[in-house]
C-alpha cells in the first residue's frame, strides 16, 4: 500500500506538471499503470487472500497451546454468598497442548491444496497484468492516432477552405460554374464533421488512457519499435503452451482438486493425536496448598459410521477433479484459439502498414500531379476535391495501421503469456507477490510429514 500511495503521489506530481514535464514514453505510462491501477491493486489483494490459506492450513500441522482459568464459590440455599469468609472459593488453571501425529494425509493434502490455489491465483494476478500492460499500451497508442487523426483532419478543412475560396475566385472570373463551388462547400462542410466527430473520439481516448493509467495524457511519445516475436506459428504456439497464465492457472486448478480428494479420503482414516495437560486448583485466597494434576494422553478416534457423508465428500471431489481436467482442456482450446487470432492479426497489420504506406506515397504523387493539371483546365474542382479525399483516406488508413501494428504485437506477447517487464525491456521496481509463501514453506517446521 506504500508503494501504491507513493506512485499515485508521483502521478499528482506528473499530472500537475503538465507539459512542462517533457515527452511521456510509453515506458513511464506502463510504470505508472503498473504501480496505480485499481483493479491490479485489487487482484493482489486478492492473492493476498489466497495466501493466508497456506498458514491456515500449515497451523494444523504445527502444535497447538492454550491456557484457561476459572473461579468457583458455592451458595448457600437463601441465595446468599457461603463462602464469603473466603474458606469455599476456589481457583483453578489449566495448560493444554496438543500435537497432531497422523490424520489420514488430511493435513499434508490441505498444504498442498492451499499452495495449488496460491499458483494459480499468482497466475491470475500474471494475466491481470498482462492484460492491464496491454490496456496501457492500448490507450496510450489510441492517444497518438487520434491527436493525428485530429491534426490530419484540421489540416483537410484547411486545406479545403482554401480551395473553396480558390474555387470562388475562379467563379468570379468565368472560369468554373457555381457546381463546382457548390461541390468545395459540401466537402468543407463535411470536413468540419469529420473533425468534430474525430475531436470526440480523442477526448474519449484520453479518457481510457486516465482510466488505465491513472493520469491525464501528456505530449505521448511515440512507442518505438515492438519486442521481438516469434519468426513462425509453430513457435508461438510452443511459447503459448508454456507460458500463458490462464493455462497454468487451469493446471494448478486441477491439482488443487486433486489434492482435495486426498484430504476427503483422509476423513475416513484414524486420527491420532497427542494431548498434555497441567492443571492446579486452590482456595481463592490462596492459602493452603494447590491440588494439581498432569496427564499425557495419545487418543485416536476411528469414523466407524458417518452415514455416508464422507463418501459423498469424496464423490464430491472426485467429481471436482473431473471438472479441473474438463475447465483445462477448455483453457487449451482458448489459448489455442486466442494465439491463432493474435497470429493472424499480427500478421494482416503487417500487410496492411505496408500496403497503407505505399497508398500514401502514391496519392500524394497522384494529388500533386492533379492539382497541377486543375491549374491548366484538364481537370475539374471534384477531380481536385477527389484526389484530396484519397489522400487523406489513405493518411488516415496509415494511421490507424500504425496503431494496429502496435496493438498486435503486443497482443500476440498476451497470447503467448510473455508480456512483462523483462520481456519490454523496462526498468521498472516490481511489487513481489512470492517472497512471503515461498519463505514461509522453506522455513516451516515439517514435524510430522504422515499428516
């Protein structure tokens, strides 16, 4: 929580810097994501949770102690107080211990089982944030189109009431009809919706963008080049099959499940456990000598008839572990599924940047060889107005093939499981959420391994 509050003090700073800040490289927008998100906070806390199951469960491996004490007097039959003279009062106290020796792998299969669900909640919070990093890039990538978008399109009404007012002054002289004004105003008019609609659409985007990241959008830079990726499918699928943390989080669901039918078959084994006890009582002046006992006890309780209520918990989880392997299964599909998505979306971004950038060189070409035959009467105003629409069509395309291309790529790494901060190269100060259990199972006192 230090950390967290620290970072959101960082974004006020940056926030209230505003521009004078610098350039915001995609780098620091993923950090401040990283450190601020709420819903990131929240699943680590939830794994915070999931953790505190392994010493639940590890307590019932370990002794156990507890002390009592009490005070007794007797009354006499009108009610009153017999012992108020001090010679019927008594105290007494009492220490017990107790140590667990063998419960049918109950206890040993309850470890296991906490530390099971621990994995597959770490590879939870792995794919929340994943999909988090993946969010921040996408806002962050969104923010830059749309600026572009909105100076392309604030650049085209410039340009077209420019050309409407040449269009003006060519119908002053004779030389074009009152048509092709007409046409230069429509396309002015509809340029100015256009960039009405593409103002909106940023403002929506820098909403994300704050959502996500938690600060308002300052001067982005652009991302730069994307991690290196897999040169071929094969490739990306054995990474995918390895790494992503819905898949994983599916194998440590079905060994949590398991290991829940060993603790329900345990049930229907003996307990044995060993119990000391030390206890004294005396008059509550404390006068006279106390009266004390100790005992050491080993008692073992066997369920002879529970009236089927252990076999249907071992039904129960048996049919629990079918349902892992069913919910696994599925998980592979998906994954499956997802990383052909992301590699065929990979690949048409690619296609399409090309193909958009070459659209782009030719239209300027072919608007720049139209604009000099309009000026010598072999084309009209709406073959000027055309091929200005093309490029601007085709700037927009490029765009937006720009940000896709980016949005792929990392798309494909959330596929794969391979989106993180050693992945993207950053230099980032992580949040640990191992360090806690994975001391905690080092340094536990395996006392009785038969549990």
């Amino acid at each position: 929580m230090k950390r967290f509050f620290l970072a959101a003090s960082i974004a006020a700073l940056m926030m209230g810097a505003g521009q004078s800040a610098g350039a915001q490289t995609l780098a620091e927008t993923l950090a401040t994501a990283y450190q601020t998100n709420p819903s990131l906070a929240a699943e680590r806390a939830r794994l915070r949770q999931t953790d505190e199951g392994f010493f639940q469960a590890r307590a019932q491996r370990l002794p156990s102690l507890s002390a009592g004490a009490g005070y007794s007097d007797t009354l006499d039959s009108w009610g009153g107080n017999a012992g108020l003279g001090g010679d019927d009062g008594s105290v007494s106290y009492s220490v017990t211990a107790s140590q667990s020796l063998y419960s049918g792998g109950r206890i040993s299969g309850g470890i296991d089982q906490a530390v099971a669900r621990i994995q597959a909640s770490r590879e939870s919070l792995r794919a929340s944030e994943q999909q988090t990093l993946l969010q921040a890039i996408q806002a962050h990538v969104d923010v830059r189109r749309d600026s572009e978008v909105v100076r392309i399109r604030t650049n085209n009404v410039e340009v077209l009431n420019r050309q409407l007012q040449a269009a003006r002054d060519r119908f002053e002289v004779g030389e074009i009809t009152r048509t092709d004004v007409a046409q230069a105003e429509a396309r002015v008019s509809g340029a100015q919706a256009q960039l009405s609609g593409a103002q909106a659409q940023l403002a929506a985007s820098r909403a994300f963008y704050e959502r996500v990241v938690g600060i308002a959008p300052q001067n982005l830079e652009a991302p730069g080049d994307t991690p290196a990726l897999p040169q071929n499918y094969d490739g990306v699928v054995e990474v995918a099959l390895d790494r992503n943390p819905n898949l994983r989080a599916a194998q440590y669901g079905e060994a949590a499940a398991e290991h829940s039918v060993r603790v329900a078959r345990g049930a229907r084994l003996p307990d044995v456990s060993l119990q000391a006890s030390a206890s004294e009582r005396r008059e509550s002046d404390f006068s006279g000598r106390g009266v004390g006992s100790t005992s050491i006890q080993a008692r073992v309780s066997i369920p002879l008839f529970t009236g089927g209520a252990n076999e249907s918990r071992i039904r129960q989880a048996i049919a629990g572990v079918d349902e892992a392997r069913l919910l696994l299964a599925s998980a592979r599909r998906q994954v499956i599924e997802g990383i052909t998505n992301a590699w065929n979306q990979y690949l048409t971004a690619q296609a399409v940047i090309e193909s958009s950038r070459e659209a782009v060189r030719a239209n300027e070409i072919a608007f720049e060889g139209v604009e000099q035959e309009a000026f010598v009467g072999l084309r009209t105003t709406l073959d000027v107005l055309n091929a200005e629409q093309e490029l601007l069509n085709s700037r927009l395309d490029y765009v937006s093939a720009e940000r896709d291309m980016q949005v792929a790529s990392y798309a494909l790494l959330v596929a794969m499981g391979a989106l993180d901060f050693n992945t993207l190269g950053l230099d980032v100060e992580t949040i640990d959420v191992q360090s806690r259990i994975d001391n905690a199972q080092h340094n536990s006192l395996d006392l009785t391994p038969w549990n």
